[in-house]
C-alpha cells in the first residue's frame, strides 16, 4: 500500500512539474509576442504600461552606455566590484546618475518625476 500511494504521489509530482513547464513556456511565449507587438506599433515595453499607462504621453529616455567607465574615473574600488558585483555597482551608478538629474532639472524649475526602470 505505502509503495502504491509514493507512485501515486511521484506520478502526481511530475504530472504538475509538465504542467508548470509548459505554462512557463507559453508565458515566454506571450511575453516575446506582447514585446514584438509593442515594438511594431512603437508602444511603451509592457513593463512601463504598468507605471505609465497606455495613454499618449511624451517620455524622453536615457540609457547610460558607458556606467562602469564613469564608475572607473571616481574611485579606485569601482573596477574590483565591477567584477564581483557588477548589478549592485550597476544600481549605485543608477541611483547616483538620477539624483544629479532630479537636481539639475530643479535648479532649471523642472518639475519632473524621474525614475528608473529596467526594461528588457
């Protein structure tokens, strides 16, 4: 009886292990299709719809080219963390470039909301 029921619960397992990888499947799936049809028809990433909606607006974009460059340039300690922790050194830089921005565009008389996202 005990081996009956760890068959049953072994073929129970893997019946719901397929299941998740082929939903997880379909989903990458609809998920390139969504980001095809958004660039087709020049839309924001689905990501941003989120934050932003789907409405007209004008988003003006900026993405840094050369982040480990200018973290090389202001301190020596930039370039060993650059190889350990590339993401962490990545979001610092992040965090610093959108504080200088938020001021600039103050001290200009700006009001703008400035934030990062990471889109894929």
């Amino acid at each position: 009886m005990p081996a009956v029921v760890l068959t049953l619960g072994v073929l129970a397992f893997a019946l719901a292990g397929a299941a998740l990888w082929r939903l997880r499947r379909e989903l990458r799936e609809l998920e390139r299709q969504a980001h095809e049809m958004a660039r087709r028809v020049e839309a924001l990433p689905v990501e941003l719809t989120k934050v932003f909606g789907t409405e007209d607006r004008y988003l003006i974009s900026v993405e840094l080219l050369n982040l480990f460059e200018l973290a090389h340039k202001k301190t020596w300690v930039a370039r060993p963390l650059t190889v350990l922790t590339p993401r962490l050194l990545r979001d610092a830089i992040h965090r610093k470039v959108v504080g200088r921005v938020r001021e600039n565009l103050a001290s200009a008389g700006v009001e703008a909301d400035v934030r990062v996202h990471r889109v894929r």
